[in-house]
C-alpha cells in the first residue's frame, strides 16, 4: 500500500508535468530575426504575395552584372508574345556581338543562329556575345534596345533602375537594385512559365562547345529551378535564385557577395530561412463567385462578386488556423454594372491584423430592368429608406 505522503507527490508531480505539457502546446513562438547576410544588398519575397520576408540595403543602387540579362530576355519573352519575333527566326551575328568580351557564347562572325539557341545562349552560359546580338536584332542597335529595356522596367515598377546596355558589361549609368530584380524576376516566371523553365536546364551545347550554367544551386536543392548569376569587378558575385516547395515559389536576391560559392550559400540560407519559418496559402481563387449580392433595378435580382486575381498570403508557420477572412458587400447596388466592377472588398487578418486587402468585384454584368421593374424597385428603395429612418 502507497503511503499517502508519496502519494500525494506523485499527484502533484503529474499535475505538473501536465500543466507544462499544455503551457509547450499553447506557447506562440515567435519568427526567428532573418540570418545575417554577406553581401552588399539583398532581398527575400514570396512570388505570390510580393511580401519581403527580409531585406538589407535593398533599394541602394548597384552595378548589376549579368543580372541584366533577366531583363534582356523579359524584352526577348515579350516580343515572343505579342509575335513579332518567333523562336525559329534566325540573327544574323555582327561583329560587335562577336567581339563582345567577357562570358560567351562562342558565336562566329556572320552567321545566322536561331533566337532559341541566342535565348539559351544568355539563360544557360551567360553569353555577352548572345545578348548583344538580340539587342541588336530586335532594337537595330544595342542603345535602342536599351531604351526598351528601360521602359518595361518602368511599367514594372523598378523605381531604382536604369539599363544601359543588354549583358551588364560595366558602363556608367548603368544600375539597378536587389528590389527592382525581384519585381522583374516575379512578372518573368508569373508572364511567361513556358520559357522559364530555360533558367532550370544545367548546360547547353553550342557550336560543339558545352557550357555549364553558373548557378550553382541548381544542383545543390531541386527545389532551386532559376534564375541568373552575375560577376564583374565592379559589382562583385551576385544572384537571383528562385524555388518552389510544396506550391511556395521564393525568390532571393544577393548582389555583391564576395565570391561564386559565397553567393550560392548566401542565397540558399535566405531561401531556406524562409522556407522554415513561412508558409504561403491560396485562399480564394480567381474569378470564383464568393457571394451573390442583391441588385436593384436590374435585369437580373441578383451579381455574383469575386476576386480579378487569386488571393495568397503569407503567414508565419503554424498560425494559418489563427486566419480570418470577411467579406464586405456594397448596400444598394443598383444596375446597371459592368464586369469587374468594384462592389466590396475581402480582408483577411491574423490577430486582428491586416494581412491582406482585395477589391470584390462584379463577375458579369448587369443591365437595367425595364421601366417597370425600374419603378417599382424605386418605390420599394423609398419605402425600405424611410421605414430605417423611423
């Protein structure tokens, strides 16, 4: 028989042991501070919320190297699009490209090559002498071509940005920062996926020459699938890498590391910080009626509202269950109504935190009523206004 003193102490060491149990369950644990990072600037965002996850000198303008070329082949990419240029079209090689120093392709001097092979040329081997010669082939000269590189980087919003020439050589006047590149990287992979993919592939052959790409992460994480490395004097050893891990795209930016495995690692202890302690949801989808709404004087009783976009967040790990979404809808919505017109907004918050914000928009359109319906909803609109008034 157990004495009662022992017994007792027992009792009060699993009362205990349980209460400790349930204060580690209930502990909210904070997100660890983002590592340090050797480098003269960079950025960590999620590629569908854009939220920054962490940054350090991000908008300070910079020599940009071969990053440049992610610019260089979005023009290319948008050409593609609207078909003024298709991947068969063959470049006839001037003697500026081809004597275009630094990393090459190893183009010859009046041959003709596809814009295909150009666009691996400067994704996989960083080929100046590739670079140069889309340049050229879509702008006549590199100078106006440069220009055009300029105006898409405006339209994207690189506030810090401007580019002179296509592969990054270095020139004056020529700089953009670890921001800037991550709004571009995200309108390239978000634009145009079916050339992305470009930016994963190891080596490419040439001329009979194989050339590794310089992205050295692509075969240390499968996850890693882009995006492009850069090197000079002047702006040290910089990179853009990109990795998606369970339907979470990350992009990283490091520009002025001191060396080609000092930017490898730099980049992977960002992404794999993030991967850590973050974790990104689709919420809503795209152009999925979330509510119908009443509409007066119309054609049809009633709207159905949803979002123009997809809604993600991005949260810290193990408070998705802490999400709250509202959805506000317009009182009195009377016809007529176009299609996407804005009729409320969805906001999501976590601890009554705004987490994010979207515009609830009319998914179809709708036409007044006749005079009929448009009278006798007029008098039901009086009749229900003074009856609140009472």
């Amino acid at each position: 028989m157990i004495p009662l003193k022992q017994c007792t102490l027992v009792l009060l060491f699993s009362l205990l042991n349980f209460l400790t149990q349930v204060h580690a369950e209930n502990v909210d644990l904070s997100t660890p501070p983002a590592p340090t990072i050797a480098a003269s600037a960079y950025i960590l965002k999620d590629f569908h919320t854009g939220k920054v996850l962490a940054e350090n000198n991000a908008d300070a303008k910079l020599a940009p190297a071969s990053l440049t070329k992610i610019m260089t082949v979005y023009v290319i990419f948008n050409e593609l699009a609207s078909g003024h240029l298709h991947l068969d079209d063959n470049v006839t090689i001037s003697e500026k490209a081809w004597k275009t120093s630094g990393s090459r392709m190893f183009v010859e001097l009046g041959n003709q090559v596809k814009i295909e092979d150009l666009l691996k040329g400067v994704i996989i081997q960083s080929g100046n002498d590739a670079s140069v010669a889309l340049a050229e082939h879509v702008g006549g000269s590199e100078e106006t071509f440069a220009e055009m590189m300029n105006q898409h980087a405006s339209r994207l919003g690189m506030i810090n940005t401007h580019f002179k020439n296509s592969d990054g050589l270095p020139v004056p006047d020529h700089y953009t920062t670890a921001r800037d590149l991550g709004l571009l990287t995200s309108a390239l992979i978000k634009e145009f996926p079916e050339y992305y993919r470009w930016f994963s592939q190891k080596e490419f052959t040439f001329n009979k020459i194989t050339q590794q790409n310089r992205n050295k992460l692509l075969s240390r994480d499968e996850s890693v699938d882009g995006v492009k490395t850069g090197f000079t004097d002047d702006a040290g050893y910089c990179l853009v890498a990109s990795a998606l891990r369970e339907d979470m795209r990350l992009i990283s930016v490091v520009m002025g590391a001191k060396d080609a495995n000092a930017r490898a690692n730099e980049n992977q202890t960002l992404l794999n910080y993030g991967f850590r302690f973050f974790e990104s949801h689709r919420l809503y989808e795209a152009k999925k009626s979330l509510n119908e709404a009443r509409v007066w004087k119309g054609a049809n009783k009633t709207v159905s509202l949803g979002l123009v976009d997809e809604l993600y967040v991005t949260i810290p790990r193990r408070l998705y269950k802490d999400l709250k979404a509202v959805i506000n809808v317009d009182k009195k919505i009377t016809a007529p109504i176009a299609e996407g017109n804005k009729l409320g907004s969805v906001k999501v918050t976590l601890n009554n935190d705004l987490v994010e914000e979207k515009d609830l928009v009319a998914l179809q359109s709708v036409e007044q009523g006749n005079i009929f319906q448009r009278l006798s909803e007029s008098a039901m609109m009086m009749l229900e206004k003074s009856e609140d008034g009472k």
